[in-house]
C-alpha cells in the first residue's frame, strides 16, 4: 500500500489550483476574449484589461502547477514519480516563458506544444507511479486523474499545433477543451491523493 506524504497532497492541490486559473484564462465566458481572439465586451473589462487578464491568469496557473509539481516530487517516495512531476513542472515552465516573452508567434506556439507534451509525459509516468503502487480503488483515483491530464495536455498540444498551422479558432478550441479536462484529472488526482492518506 502506498503512503502518500503531506507533501504530495498539498502539491497535487495546489497544481489542481493552478489548472483551474489557466483554464479560466482561456475561457471566453471569464474573460472576454473569443476563441479567435477578439474582444468581446460582455463584461465590466475594456480590451486591454481583457488581454492582460488573459496573460495573468496563464502565467499564474503555470506558475501554481510548476509549483504543484515541484512540491509533489519533494514527497514522492517513488523514482518514477518524482521524475514525472519533475518533467511536468518542467513543461509548465516551458509554457509560462511562451507567455512571458517577445517571441515570434510560431515559437509561442512551438513552446505550446512542446509545454503540454512534456506536462501530460510527466503525468503519464505519475500514473503508471500511482498504478503500479495501488492496491484498491481509492489508490487508483489518482492514477485515473493523471491519464486524464495526459490526454487534455495532449488535446492542448494539438491545439498549438493547428496554431501552428494557421487555424486559430480551431487551435483555441482545442486547447480550451484540454485545458478544462486536464483541469478535471488535477482534481481527480488531488481527492485521490487526499483518500489515500486516510
């Protein structure tokens, strides 16, 4: 049976945390910026405010995972898990540069695509961690909620790349959409992690 540590708990939260405000900053209905990038006007925002709120609430839920993640693979007691938590910050960093620097937009989008692969590789080999220590079903939430963020970082990284490709509605449609479910497997993964302390 494993043992989850204080600190995997409070990890696995505080990326759930993180993947919440990322995906809100990418959710029209939040904060007014269409899928194709235009402004809405629905909300008591001007553009710019809209924009900036956009960008903060990017980097803030990258910065929370990468930390999240970085917290968590300090508790880790197994090899496979620390290095997956460790490639998942790592991809949250190559996501929160493409948000804070003048890059062209091809590399924005290339350190898109490159961010979340790296994030659903690391949650990847954290499942098959929690997999091959669980014993019953409540050790199996954990693993099940990081599959599902593999898949939605992965639906995110095909979305970069239709950016890439020019099809920026698309592109947008599809990061929204992972972003959300790779929000529902963090949480997943946190009350899985909560249940196996108990």
């Amino acid at each position: 049976m494993k043992q989850t540590t204080m600190d995997e708990i409070v990890g696995a939260w505080i990326d759930a945390t993180g993947t919440v405000v990322a995906s809100l900053g990418i959710s029209p209905f939040f904060t007014d910026i269409d899928f194709d990038g235009t402004f809405l006007g629905s909300n008591f925002l001007t553009e710019e405010e809209a924009q900036n709120l956009v960008t903060d609430l990017g980097q803030w839920g990258n910065i929370l995972q990468a930390s999240g993640n970085g917290i968590e693979a300090l508790g880790n007691d197994s090899l496979l898990g620390t290095i997956g938590n460790e490639i998942g910050a790592s991809g949250n960093l190559a996501v929160l540069y493409s948000l804070q620097s003048e890059l062209e937009k091809d590399e924005v989008y290339q350190l898109i695509i490159v961010g979340n692969l790296l994030q659903g590789y690391g949650a990847y080999l954290a499942g098959i961690s929690e997999l091959k220590e669980s014993n019953n079903p409540t050790e199996l939430l954990s693993a099940y909620g990081n599959f599902t963020q593999t898949f939605g970082n992965s639906l995110q990284a095909y979305g970069g790349y239709e950016l890439l490709q020019g099809f920026k509605i698309r592109g947008n449609i599809y990061i929204f959409i992972g972003s959300w479910i790779q929000t529902f497997g963090a949480i997943v993964a946190a009350i899985g992690a909560t249940l196996e302390s108990e």
